[in-house]
C-alpha cells in the first residue's frame, strides 16, 4: 500500500506532457485524464489515471504509464493481492446472502474477472465549495477495494445525507458496486458516494474495481429467486451496462434503475 502510494505521488510529479502518454481515448475508461465530462458539466477536481491492473484485459490494454519505471511491478504484485481479496469477499457475501461459499463466485465466473485501477490526485482547490472531487455515483463493479490516504474526502449517501468515511490507516474501504446490486437481486444496494476536496492539503486514493470482461452476462443468482423473490433486473451483457456509464455526465441518478424489469417512479 505504501509503495502504490510513493509511485502515485511519483507519478503526479511528472509534467503533464509525461503524464498524457497514454491519454484517455473516446469510449474507453482507461487511460490518463478525467471521465464523465461532457464540457457542460462542472469539472471534477481532479487528476487521475486509470489501468486495467488484473486479468484478460490488463493483458490485453492494461494502458500502464511508462514512467515512473517502477510502477508496473508495484502494480503487479498489488493487484494479485487484492483479487486474493476480492475473491474472500465474494466467498463471504455469497455466504451472507445465504448461498454456500463458492455460489456466488460460480454465477459471476469469478475465475474471469479482473481488476482496474484508478489512481486520484485531488490538488488543494482555492475554493473547495465550489467543486467536487468528483460528482455523485455508484461503481461499475461487483465490489470496489478502495485505499485512501489519511486527509479526508470520501462522503457516501445514507438515507438522504453524506456522511463521510473517514480514513483508517492501512485499512481498505469496500464498496459494494451496481454489479452486486444486480446479481443479489436487490440484497445489497450499491453505495452513492462523491468526493469532497479542501484548501489545505492534496488528496491520494487508488480504488481497485473487481469487474467482469465485457462479453460477461449480469443477471440475478437464480438460487435467490422465487415466485415470492422475482427477478428485479432484466439480465444484460456488462458491455452494455458500461457504454451507458460513460456516455452520461454523472448526474447522481442511479443508472441501474434503467435495467429495473419493473421501472420505479423516482
Ligand atoms: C472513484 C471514487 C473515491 C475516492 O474513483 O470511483 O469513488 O475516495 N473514488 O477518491
Ligand atoms: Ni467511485
């Protein structure tokens, strides 16, 4: 955790033509550069760079940053960790939903999903209230392991109100993601959460995203359903829930309720 820090600090360091080698490109969420802006919208005040960190497409497009030379090993070994991770929570959460240990990983063919990594810097902001770090949302993931540094900043929405997360040394947050929500038909509720930045002091944090490839059906474990428990969501392939994450300035509404069988008022 100390070494993904160190890195990220080394990386933020570079100027900002080093830093645009691999720049973020149209339709694609990895990359150097922000998402989610559509030039209507308020700027996130931030500077972040994201990986594909594990699995097939890390392979494939990892899109790592040729400087500083030491990151691609520091992320090699830091991702393997935390999909070690990500796998006990699945273990865990299937248990919790009240299925054997290895049925939720067998729905999701946890065998397959990888891991992207983003990396935030969020600089001090002369005038923090009127920006975010960045906007309102909810994961694209099953789970998020996220590794804050110790300045505060994350907020998550419970029952109308932020509240913030404040930040426990060497100790990960973990957020449960709209694909969670899908697979245990509603049981856990992916978590709003949004940044806030101050005027002081920068900001580290790296969350880790447990994500499928993009051919991967997402559906409700069909061991959690019954004549009582219908389905709540209509199954759909994860390419299709993500080209509509990107396309969209994140407005707070919750995207997943597109994919509601049964739409909601709200
Ligand atoms: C994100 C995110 C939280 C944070 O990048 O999706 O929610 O604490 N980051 O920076
Ligand atoms: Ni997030």
């Amino acid at each position: 955790m100390q070494e993904i820090q160190q890195v990220s600090k080394d990386f933020f360091a570079l100027s900002p033509e080093e830093k645009e080698v691999n720049k973020i490109k149209p339709g694609t969420s990895v990359g150097y550069g922000r998402l989610f802006e559509t030039g209507k919208t308020v700027a996130n005040w931030v500077d972040r760079i994201t990986i594909w960190s594990y699995g097939e497409q890390s392979r494939a497009e990892p899109c790592m940053p040729p400087k500083p030379e030491r990151f691609r090993q520091v992320v090699d070994e830091y991702s393997e960790a935390v999909v070690k991770l990500c796998m006990r929570l699945i273990e865990t959460l299937s248990t919790t939903l009240g299925l054997e240990p290895h049925i939720l990983g067998e729905h999701i063919n946890v065998k397959t999903v990888g891991l992207r990594t983003s990396f935030n810097y969020y600089p001090p902001c002369p005038q923090p209230e009127l920006v975010l770090g960045i906007m309102p949302h909810a994961d694209t993931s099953f789970v998020t392991v996220l590794q804050q540094d110790e300045t505060p900043g994350l907020e998550i929405e419970k029952d109308g109100q932020w509240i913030l997360v404040p930040p426990v040394k060497d100790a990960f947050v973990v957020n449960i993601g709209d694909l969670l929500q899908i697979v245990s038909n509603g049981k856990y509720r992916s978590v709003m959460h949004r940044v806030l930045v101050n005027n002081t002091v920068g900001r580290y944090s790296f969350p880790n995203f447990f994500m499928p490839p993009k051919e991967t059906v997402i559906q409700p474990v069909k061991e959690l359903l019954s004549e009582t428990n219908p389905p709540l969501y209509r199954s759909l392939k994860f390419a299709e829930y993500i080209s509509g994450f990107y396309v969209k300035p994140l407005t707070g509404r919750r995207l997943i309720d597109s994919f509601l069988l049964t739409p909601s008022e709200s």
